[in-house]
C-alpha cells in the first residue's frame, strides 16, 4: 500500500514540478531601449535584465514589476 503512494506521489511531483519552477523576467532590448517579459534569462547581450536580482514568479508580478523599473519607460 505504501508503494503505490510513494509511485503516485513521484507522478504528481514530476508533473507538477515544471508550473512551480516557472520564472519571469524583466528585461531590455539593448538596441531599442524597449523593456519585455520573458521566461528565460537572456543569455545574448542583446538583452539585459533590468529587474536586477528580482525573479518573477508570476507573469502577473513581472507585469507590475515591469511599471515599476524606473528605466523601463516603453513597453
């Protein structure tokens, strides 16, 4: 009986894992100085993150998060 939780319990985790680990970031186009959201850190230079240390969890908190970095004036 204790296996079948712990095999049940494992299915969930794995497929629950991926929406928790979920981030959001605040970041700017080098070129154009235009400030977007994204799901990945950028790793070109064509971005940057402009939220600092700040890891959104929701897209909902980077949105507000995104009205409030004083750099970000178009979006």
């Amino acid at each position: 009986m204790n296996i079948k939780a712990i095999i049940a319990a494992a299915v969930l985790t794995s497929v629950a894992s991926p929406a928790f680990a979920q981030s959001f970031y605040v970041v700017q186009d080098v070129k154009t100085k235009k400030c977007t959201i994204t799901e990945s850190k950028p790793t070109t230079t064509e971005t940057t993150v402009v939220s600092g240390d700040t890891v959104y969890k929701t897209r909902s908190e980077a949105e507000a998060g995104l009205k409030t970095v004083k750099i970000c004036t178009s979006y």
